[in-house]
C-alpha cells in the first residue's frame, strides 16, 4: 500500500485513505441520475441487523453502498485467505476490482453506488480490505465464509451503517477501528533523536515549536523529543502504567458481546490485546538496552504484559504484537527466540513461528537454513510449513538468475561466475538509502576489493522501465561503471524467487554458486570485505573439495 492518509469526515468518522495495491483501474462512471429525485425520507417496517438468514444455503455476501461526490464505478477488494502481515514475502493478498451498479429507490439504495462480493466458498476464515478511490473504506477486517452484511458508506456525511445478519460483527470492528485511532489522534507526536539539544534551532522551526507548546493542553497535542537513553523509559512507562484489561477498546467489546458469537469474540480479543502488545513493545524496543542491562526494569514490561492468556483464538495483529514481545524477552533473558515461540499452544504457536521466519528471512543471515529447518520441525498448519518448505528450497539450492539483463538488453546468467564469490547489491532509483549506501559502503569496498579477482560486485536494478534505469547509470550516484551492472526484469525471476521487495538490499553468492548471505542490514565496507573473504576461503575449499570426483 501506499502511504496511508488519515481522513476525517464529518460524523466522528475516519476513513484511512490509500489505494490499495492494482494492475488496471476501471474509468469512473458518470454522476448519479436518481429516479424521481432525492427521497429525503424513508419509512416502513424496521428490520433487525440480527435476522437469521432466510436461505441457510445462500452464500456468504458483502453487500455494499458507497455514497459519494465522486462518479467512479469501481471498488477495489483485497482479501486474505492467511494473514500474518500484509506484505508479498509474507501473505500477500488477492486485489480484483468490483464494477457497482447505480442504486434505486426500490431497494432503499437511492444515490449510491451498490457492490456486491460473494465470499469464496473455499475459504472459511479471512480478511478483507476495501478501498474506494483515495479512501479505505475496510482495512483488514474479519470475515468468515457464511458472513451475511450490508454496510453502507456515506462519504459525504462521514457515516457508516450497517444491516443484515452479521451486522454487530462488522460494526464492532469498525467501532475497534475508530477507539484505536482516536488512542493516536490523542497522543503526542514523537521525534526520536540522539540528543536533546540544538534541536529547532532554525528560525522555522524554533518558532512552530514555540506555538506549539503554548497552545492549550487540553485540546492539542504537542510534539514530544525522545531520547532514549534519556527519557525513553518514562515514555513506556507512560503507557504501561494502564493495564492492559483497562484500555478503552475493551468497553466497546463489553457493549458488543451480547451480540457476537463466541468465536467472534474469541478472535476480537486477540485483536485487541495484539494491538495493544504491538503498540507498547514498539516503545520498549527503542529502550531494549536499558531492559537488557536493568533486568528490573525489563520485568515491569513483561510483567505488565503477562495480562495476555493465551488460547485458541488468534488474529494478524496478536501473531505481530506477541511476536515482537517474545523477541524483546528472548533478548532480555538471553533466550532462543524459536524456543520461546514453540511454547504457545497451537494454532498460534504455528503462526509466530511462520511470522517470524517470513518476515525475518533477509536478516537471519548464515542463521537462515538451521532456523528453516527448525520451523519446519515445528510446524504442523499445511500452509506455512508449505511456505517454510518452499523457502528452504530456494535457500539451500544453487542461486538462478533468471530475469537479468545488461545496460544493452541481453540476458545474463551468473552461474558463468561459478568459482568466485559475488555480492548482489539490489536497488531502485530515487532511493535516497540506496545513494547513501552505495557512496559509504559501495564505493569504500570497491578500492578494497580493487587487487581481487576472486570477488566480484554486482549491481541489480529493480526499476519498472529501462529509460530510469539508465539514467540513473550515468549520474554515477548508486554505481561505477567498473561494477557489473544489470537490471532485474520485474513479476518473474529474482525478484519474485528471492522475495525481494525493499531496498538497497544484499545477498552474497558463495564460489558454489548457493546463496550464503541475505539481508537488509546496513554493513560498512570493511564489514562487508571480511565477510566476503571468508565466504570466498572457505566455500573455495569445500567448492573444491565437492568437484574432485567430477573431474575424476
């Protein structure tokens, strides 16, 4: 997704705004034509949001209205059938676009855009996002297969309603949704720095920030300098002085419950005791220091965290935010973190550990493989053992380069290089990272390496066209032209196989041609050198040790 904008209507409703990801958009249609006119007014007999369904084999149905100034006919869906993180290395989504139709008067639809999605009947639990235009009308929200709703989204009242058999279960969500964004409009806005002083030292901003601390306190919020090793431990404590059982989104479930089954409140609770984790684990991390080396400390976190019970239930946001406190308590007691992991009861002890696999693949480094090969012991849910097996495949074969080509079109395989070690440094123009990395990291370790025959740098562009590829060749500003520099073709190839989608990334391809290092770690030149010379002794060596008998 894009960046997300935080939009609010009218009504005390806050649509995120984003378009999610798409291969095609739809033209818009035109302005609505309402039959006889605008009906103000509407009455008749009232229907519950909680009939039973009338047709036990009807599928399950998210029925939509969208009201809105905007004459665009399409809504954009995006649904999960295994969410861990909405990212393609981990449970990458499916987007189709949704064609509405104008609605009438006849079905109470009157000046809306009505969209209908029928829930795959082969996926028995998911998640779905919604996005309209520059608005996310749904983001992530729970479904299951035989979901029945009606939600109708009036973006110009800055409403939402909600009808149908499964009407307290989205509405729920949606209130969910609203508590934890208010807990953000509310909260200070924080500036992480190395110090304190010299900060708004300019005219500009020495004056914004004078305002901004005489404005009154009880209606705005004012930003707030974070220094860690200063008060980065009052700023987690501000938050863990609430107990967990005690944060406002608890009283919306209270007021819901007696109208969601028990699976349904099962799974809301995950969510928002994952929320919660999430949120204050984030701000121990910035402190995981100070919680190492003053074990008290770190137990007022973890004990404060203990009001989590683990069971049955589980939800994206649980697996992310118990994921990041068993890191953190893994560093704290000096704990295997995979260990910690498989201490959960199944289904979510499956989930943490394909979480944390997936989503850290590209920094375990030469811990990759032993970690894969735990988690495949471990795991028992077909779909992530699947991935995990998968993954392990890709890692422990020999490299393919398929998709490569040079600055004059013609495709390159790396596998003419067998015997000499290679670092792959991936980047995209416009990257300010990659810039810095290539002119302190890059451009240092290619004068180290300047009497090397034995190690080669490779340069690979993940750009979408050639014409920027190019240009950002000659500004000399991410490569030398001594580099071998080749572009990746994007959709297929190693792009795809080696799930690389943030930059500037590396990877290290060993003289047997198996990738020995990938990661998205900054390293330093002389960093980077040792390594390359230790994968390059002693892969040689058992490179050469491997191909005796073949050419016996």
């Amino acid at each position: 997704m894009k960046k997300i904008l935080l939009i609010c209507l009218l009504g005390g409703v806050c649509l995120l705004g984003s378009k999610l990801r798409a291969q095609s958009r739809v033209a818009g249609s035109p302005g609505d034509d309402h039959l006889h006119g605008s009906i103000p007014n509407r009455s008749g007999e009232t229907r519950s949001d909680t009939l039973p369904d009338l047709d036990p084999k009807e599928n399950g149905m998210l029925y939509l209205e969208i009201k809105s100034s905007v004459a665009s006919d399409t809504l954009w869906i995006t649904y999960w059938d295994h969410l861990l993180r909405d990212s393609p290395e981990v449970t990458p989504g499916h987007t189709i676009p949704l064609l509405g139709d104008k609605g009438t008067y006849f079905e109470g639809s009157s000046g809306t855009k009505v969209f209908s999605w029928e829930i795959p009947q082969e996926i028995q639990k998911g998640y779905v996002s919604l996005a309209f235009e520059e608005n996310t009308l749904a983001n992530k929200w729970s479904f299951s297969a035989g979901d029945r709703v009606r939600i109708r989204f009036d973006l110009q009242r800055g409403q939402l309603l909600f009808g149908g058999p499964k009407a307290a279960y989205y509405r729920t969500q949606h209130h969910l949704d609203q508590t934890f964004l208010e807990e953000q409009f509310n909260s200070d806005p924080i500036l992480i720095a190395s110090r304190s002083e010299g900060l708004f030292s300019d005219p500009n901003s020495h004056a914004a920030y004078q305002k901004a601390i005489s404005q009154p306190q009880d209606l705005h919020v004012r930003m707030k300098v974070l220094v860690p090793n200063q008060n980065g431990w009052d700023h987690l404590q501000h938050y863990i002085s609430l107990p967990i059982i005690q944060h406002p989104a608890w009283n919306i479930l209270n007021q819901n419950s007696q109208d969601l089954t028990e699976t349904e409140k099962g799974e809301l609770i995950a969510r928002v005791y994952g929320q919660i984790l999430d949120t204050a684990t984030k701000r121990a991390e910035l402190i995981a220091d100070q919680l190492i080396q003053d074990q008290k400390k770190g137990q007022v976190f973890l004990d404060w965290s203990k009001d989590y019970k683990a069971n049955q239930s589980s939800h994206p946001l649980l697996v992310q935010g118990l994921t990041r406190l068993e890191l953190l308590r893994s560093k704290i007691h000096q704990e295997q973190i995979l260990n910690r992991l498989s201490q959960y009861p199944r289904p979510i002890k499956d989930e943490l550990i394909g979480y944390f696999l997936l989503s850290n693949y590209n920094r375990l480094e030469e811990n990759l493989e032993d970690y894969l090969r735990t988690g495949i012991d471990e795991v028992n849910s077909p779909w992530i053992k699947n991935r995990l097996e998968q993954l392990f495949e890709v890692q422990s074969g020999p490299f393919l380069s398929e998709g490569l080509v040079d600055p004059f079109g013609q495709k390159v395989d790396l596998s003419q290089y067998e015997g000499k070690t290679l670092l792959l440094h991936f980047w995209i123009s416009g990257c300010k990272f990659c810039r810095d990395d290539y002119q302190k990291a890059l451009k240092p370790l290619e004068e180290l390496l300047a009497s090397s025959k034995d190690i080669l740098l490779v340069t690979v562009n993940a750009d979408g066209g050639e014409a920027s590829w190019k240009a950002s060749l000659e500004t000399g500003h991410y490569c030398s032209p001594q580099m071998l520099n080749l572009r990746a073709l994007k959709g297929f190839g190693v792009l795809e196989r080696y799930k690389i989608h943030s930059f500037p990334q590396k990877m290290i391809i060993g003289p047997d041609s198996k990738v020995k290092l990938q990661t998205l770690d900054k390293m330093g030149a002389k960093q980077l050198f040792h390594l390359l010379n230790r994968f390059q002794t002693n892969s040689a060596l058992s490179f050469s040790q491997t191909q005796t008998p073949n050419k016996l």
